[in-house]
C-alpha cells in the first residue's frame, strides 16, 4: 500500500499528535474529540514524542502529511494558489485518484491561511530529530512548488527559509536545494558550485569530497533508510541527478582551463 493509502485508510496518523495528527483527523474524517484530543499537542509541546520513539510508519506519515501542509501554506505564501502550483504538487507526489479527495482535505484545510506553518515544522523536528537529509528533501519539495509558475515569489522564500532556519539548516544547503531550479544557462556555473555547496576558488580535491558527501548522503536508498516513503524517491534521483550533472560541468570546465 502507498504511503497515501496508509495515512488515509488508518487513524495512525493522529498517533502523532500535534498539529499534523489533528490536520489528518480532520481530512479522514475521525471524531472531533478524536481531532481535538491531537490538537491538544500545541498547548503543551513536551507531550510529543522524541525522535527515537517514532517507528518507520509514524515518520513516514510524518512526512507525507508536514509536505501537503507546508506546500499548501507556501502556495498560499504569495495571496494565490496557482493551477501550476497544484499541478506541480500533484505530479511530483504521484497519487492515485482514489487518494485524491482525503488529500485534497488536507491540502485545503492547511491552504486556508499561509499562517501558521511554524508549528509544523517544529512537529517535524520532534520527529525526525537532526536527520537533516529528510529536510533537504522536504526544502526540495517546496522549492520545486514554489518554482512552479516560474517565479519564486520573496514571501514564498521567506516561508522557505523561516523552514529551514526551524530545521536548523546551513545556509549554504538551502542556496544548492535553490540552485537547482534556476536556470542552468550560467556561463560562470555559480549555479553548480551553489548546488555543490561549494566556492568557485576551492580546489579539485575539495569539490571532489564534497561530491562524493553529496552522493553518499543523498543516495535515495539512504534517504529511505531513515524514513523517506517511496512516493519522494522520484523527486530525490532529480536532486541526485542534478548533482551529478552540476559536478560533470564543473570538472569539464576546470580541465578545459588547464589546457
């Protein structure tokens, strides 16, 4: 069964707690003291769970449900949700028909107001602890949404780094997961050394760790290792393309400059 199937056709989700099990009892239609007994989390957050008391079913539905919502939310960030953004969330989260409706609850409840996303976030890092290759993957999501329409709008990139800044991410690491979706027509590569994480004066041996670090952290059988459902692998082979191709470049520019 897909990740979607789980967290729609079970009450696991609001196992959670907080704000993503009360959202996920409202899209799958549980009891409203069931909803308000997990909406009670966000008056007292001590009563969430640690990050290793969490099974692989609980971070998984973790996942799945905080992108819905934050996606949502960001959609909202610029006063409109467009088609394009929609369509974006849709083909790259790939669910079926029949998992429409309850996800699209959920994305509806959360898109209401772009209010309000600091408390999932923080839901997540009681989760997932300081596994930060799952927040790459989630900025990478909403980066990839907020591109959509071919504008990053400044208040889509303030939600954004707001997020990371919660997550406890590196600058640098949010500025390759940007990277990644401006445009690739840089006769300068400032774009792939900014995916690389890395400086245009740093040496070959440098970039080449960094690669490697890259590689070995982001593989997608690592990612799901730690908790990433399946659904988000597509989106993790583009980041791993992407890396591979940024490092290709780049290496190909610097052996054409020693020439």
């Amino acid at each position: 069964m897909s990740i979607w199937g789980k967290i729609i056709g079970g009450g696991s989700g609001l196992l959670l707690g907080g704000p993503l099990g009360a959202v996920l009892g409202f899209a799958v239609g549980h009891g409203i003291d069931k909803i308000r007994k997990a909406d009670n989390f966000l008056l007292n957050k001590d009563t969430l769970k640690n990050n290793l008391q969490y099974g692989d079913n609980d971070k998984q539905t973790a996942f799945a449900v905080g992108v819905i919502v934050l996606a949502a939310k960001l959609s909202k960030a610029d006063g409109k949700v467009t088609e394009e953004e929609i369509d974006t969330f849709r083909s790259a989260f790939d669910f079926d028909d029949e998992d429409q409706i309850a996800i699209g609850k959920i994305y509806n409840k959360a898109k209401e107001s772009a209010e309000g996303f600091e408390a999932y976030a923080e839901q997540l890092v009681k989760v997932f602890g300081r596994q930060k290759e799952l927040y790459v993957e989630l900025l990478n999501s909403l980066y990839k949404i907020a591109f959509a329409d071919g504008f990053l709008h400044p208040n889509e990139e303030k939600m954004i780094y707001n997020i990371s800044s919660i997550f406890g991410m590196p600058e640098n690491t949010v500025q390759g997961i940007r990277a990644q979706y401006l445009s690739k027509d840089n006769k300068n590569l400032d774009r792939d050394y900014k995916l690389l994480g890395v400086t245009e004066n740093v040496n070959n041996q440098i970039l080449k760790k960094n690669y490697h670090d890259l590689v070995r952290k982001y593989h997608p059988d690592q990612l799901v290792s730690k908790g990433l459902p399946e659904e988000f692998i597509r989106l993790a082979n583009e980041r791993l393309s992407e890396i591979n191709d940024s490092y290709d470049r780049i290496t190909e520019h610097r052996k054409k400059q020693s020439n």
